[in-house]
C-alpha cells in the first residue's frame, strides 16, 4: 500500500509539472538613471516593443513584466533580484547592463535555479569554467566586438595603439579581447574609474604618448563626454580614434554630433542589415519611438523574442526547467542580427561588422556596415565550459 500511495503521489507530481503556466513572470532590472540610463532605456524600449507587437505576451501567455532601476549598484541589484525571486516568482531574469551588476547577482539567480537572459552584459568569467545551464546572451561575450576591432587594425597597419577602458570586468575584456587580435605596439593603456565624465588627464596622456590610434570602450556617458573633449583638444587632427558599438551607437551620436563623423567602430549588428526582421524591427522602433534604434535596442528586442520563442517552444510548461533549457540553447526565433547558433556556454556565435559613422541619404548622422570582420565567431572561452 506504501508504495501505491508513492506511485500515486508521483504521478500527481508528474501531472502538476506537465500542466502549462498561466502566465509569464519577467524580472527586468536595468540602469535607468544615471551616466548609463540611455543604455538600460534603449534595452527597455525594445523589449517594450516586442512585447506590444506580440499582444504583450510571451510565448502565448499573457506576460507581467517587473522593471526596475539598478542605479548602477551591484549591492542594489542583488536586492532587486532576491525580491525578484522570493516574492515575485519570475521565470527569467533579464535587462542588466553592466557586467559588475551581472556578476554580483548571477549567483543569486543561478542558486535558485531561474533562467538568466542577458540583453547586454557578457563577462568572461561566465563563459569559461564558471559557465551555467541557467545562463543564456542575446547579445555578446564581452571580448568579441573588440576582438573585430583589434582585428580590423591590425589589417589596417596601426603600428601603435593607446589603450582606454573603464575599471571593472568589461572593461578588462574589452582589452583583452583587442590585445587578442591586435599584435602591434600598445602605447599605453589606462583605466579610468567606471562613470568618470572628465578626461583632461587622459587626453594629456595620449598627447604625451603619441600613438597612431586610439582604441576606446566608453559606455554611455563616459564615451559621450570623451568624444566630445577629444574633438575640443584638437587631438581628433592627430589620432584615429577606433571603438566598439557600445560608444559610437545611436544613443551617443544624438548627444555628440558632428565630432562622431568618421569615427570607425565594431559591432554585431546595425539598423542597416538587410533581413526582414530587421527591417520590420528598425521601422516599428522609429514609428513608436521616433528615433533609430541602436544595438542595445536591438539586443532588448531579441531577450523578448528569445524568451517568447523559448515559452512557445515548451508549451508553457516552464516548471520544465531541462526542456525550457534545450529551448533557449535552440534559439528558433528569427534574429534581426541574420543567423546565429548559441554554443554550449549559453553565448552566441555570430558575426561582427565594421561600421562607419556619416550622413546617411536623409542627412541624419548614422552608422554604416561597410564588411564583415568576423564571420560565425564564438568567443574565446567556450572551450573552457564543461557544459555541452
């Protein structure tokens, strides 16, 4: 009798975990104020607009979507995510920005088993040995769109190279992904604080140095206020300037301006790609927000589209954790990027471009794809995962 009673309780289980959920529950914390807010609030806008262009649903199901502000803070973002998962109940957790802010609460995430979609942040310490089945990007591992731009000058033959970057994990990575594919003369490498908006100090030190080009990863902010200081010393005459999409995108050219034009940058994606989900993305982005969308967008949009395919996927039977699992690893929505796979550490393997900001035809300073540096590129960790 014992063993019918487990049989039946067992079966009772079996059935409650195949029944599908009545609704998703999305945790989104982001920096929404602040130097970084125009990176969190590009994030937010294109999640939005996934959502409304699927009758604010998620994979079928009527979606409650929870947005916070991180400030920036790792110690607030810990909170926010505890609460997420204590009290709200959320199936994913998505938004961050920075990669500080993704690391300190990652392990808070992963402990309680919830599913982690990053819409920006890629650090490197998640896609080696540290690597989790609950962690998946839409977006990038942090070494990779500098990994195209070392790559693109060192094809270019910049003999010498001043390095800037702020202070915490990406800003690391980014060097470090650079360094990997540039070989030539490192001038000098110099970390300011993450947030710093004054850069007299720095400009005095790539005058003193001289290089042929600088290399420069500026979020938000910070890049804004580097451009802008960098074309006023006059050094714009001098020294090629080189970065990432992350500091040359739409959320920086508006502030910036004419200093912007000619700045060569990477990155995975642009307004510009010709697929038909981009087009219907950039066109829905300009009608409802009135303005371009840039990457960040763009990455908001695909953690939408990548937790909606995966909800649908499963049938809503998110208790499911494995096959919610084999899902997102499937990524069967259609990417505004083109084709991509997502490898075994939960990033992608994609392609990366090179960019050049000018006057489009409409006379609005903008990004154009000129080549593809990279092509079906995964980042330079996955081997050291164990996942497969």
């Amino acid at each position: 009798m014992h063993r019918a009673i487990l049989s039946v309780a067992l079966a009772f289980a079996l059935a409650a975990s195949a029944q599908a959920a009545d609704q998703v529950k999305v945790g989104f914390m982001s920096t929404l104020s602040g130097p970084g807010a125009a990176i969190g609030i590009d994030i937010r806008d294109g999640f939005n607009l996934a959502l409304k262009m699927s009758g604010s649903k998620l994979g079928g199901l009527p979606a409650e979507v929870i947005v916070t502000d991180d400030q920036q803070n790792p110690d607030m973002g810990r909170q926010i995510v505890d609460k997420y998962i204590k009290r709200d109940h959320v199936h994913f957790v998505t938004g961050i920005v920075f990669s500080n802010v993704l690391l300190a609460v990652a392990p808070v995430v992963f402990e309680a088993k919830t599913f982690l979609i990053s819409a920006n942040a890629g650090p490197s310490l998640l896609a080696g040995e540290k690597c989790s089945p609950w962690f998946f990007s839409v977006s990038w591992q942090n070494d990779g769109i500098p990994e195209a731009a070392g790559k693109y000058m060192a094809d270019k033959g910049f003999k010498s190279v001043f390095l800037l970057s702020p202070n915490y994990p990406a800003g690391k990575d980014m060097v470090a992904g650079f360094k990997r594919f540039y070989k030539g003369s490192i001038a000098d490498e110099v970390y300011p604080r993450l947030g710093q908006l004054d850069y007299s100090a720095e400009l005095a030190q790539i005058r003193a140095a001289a290089p042929g080009a600088v290399f420069f990863f500026l979020p938000g902010g910070m890049g804004i206020n580097f451009i802008k200081q960098f074309s006023a010393s006059g050094l714009s005459k001098e020294v090629t300037l080189v970065t990432t999409a992350f500091s040359a995108d739409e959320d920086v050219i508006p502030a910036v301006g004419e200093p912007m034009l000619g700045i060569y940058n990477t990155g995975f994606w642009n307004h510009d790609l010709d697929n038909p989900e981009n087009r219907t993305f950039v066109a829905a982005f300009e009608k409802e927000y009135g303005r371009l969308p840039s990457g960040f967008a763009a990455q908001g949009y695909e953690a939408a589209r990548a937790i909606d395919a995966a909800v649908r996927e499963v049938k809503g039977k998110l208790e499911d954790s494995e096959a919610v699992r084999r899902a997102l690893r499937a990524n069967t929505f259609k990417s505004v990027r083109g084709p991509f796979k997502i490898n075994h550490n939960g990033f992608p393997i994609q392609n990366y471009y090179l960019r050049v900001v000018e006057r489009d035809s409409k006379g609005r300073i903008t990004n154009r794809t000129l080549s593809t540096v990279l092509k079906d590129h995964p980042d330079a960790y996955a081997e050291q995962c164990p996942l497969r």
